[in-house]
C-alpha cells in the first residue's frame, strides 16, 4: 500500500497545489531566497494575514499574483489577496 500523500496548501487561503479554480490548475510559490523581495512578500502576507508565522515550508498560490500565474519577472509581488 502506497503512503497517502498531504495535500500543500497557500499560506493565505485555502487553495492547494494542483486544485482547479475557475479553469486553471493552482501552482504554489515559495517564498523568494531574495531577502529584500522575500520581506515584500512578508508585509503583504501579514495585511491578509495578522497571524501569520513564516517557515521555510510557507508557500503562496498562484491566484495571488497578476493573470493568476504566479510571480514572474514582470510581476513578482503577490497583489491579488481576498477581501474580508
């Protein structure tokens, strides 16, 4: 019997990898080795987030980044977050 595998969630909502929302497959995203990108990605997890706590396991989906994709070179600051 092969092991059940977890499912990886996003640090923000509750989408995980490989989950279909509205047509496209969700990816997730560590976050950057880049120290002053990485704290950008900090801040913005935190205005979501209050309770936020990263890890080197924390990981961000691509619906939180523009076109749905996640970072690219043209955009790679999550800007897309859920209103409360």
């Amino acid at each position: 019997m092969s092991p059940k595998k977890s499912r990886k969630y996003c640090c923000i909502c509750s989408h995980y990898r490989e989950e279909m929302v509205d047509g496209k497959v969700i990816s997730l995203h560590r976050y950057p080795a880049n120290v002053a990108i990485r704290r950008i990605w900090l801040q913005r997890s935190r205005l979501v987030r209050k309770d936020f706590v990263y890890t080197a396991n924390s990981q961000m989906c691509s619906q939180h980044f523009v076109n749905f994709n996640g970072p690219s070179k043209d955009h790679p600051l999550p800007s897309v977050f859920p209103n409360k």
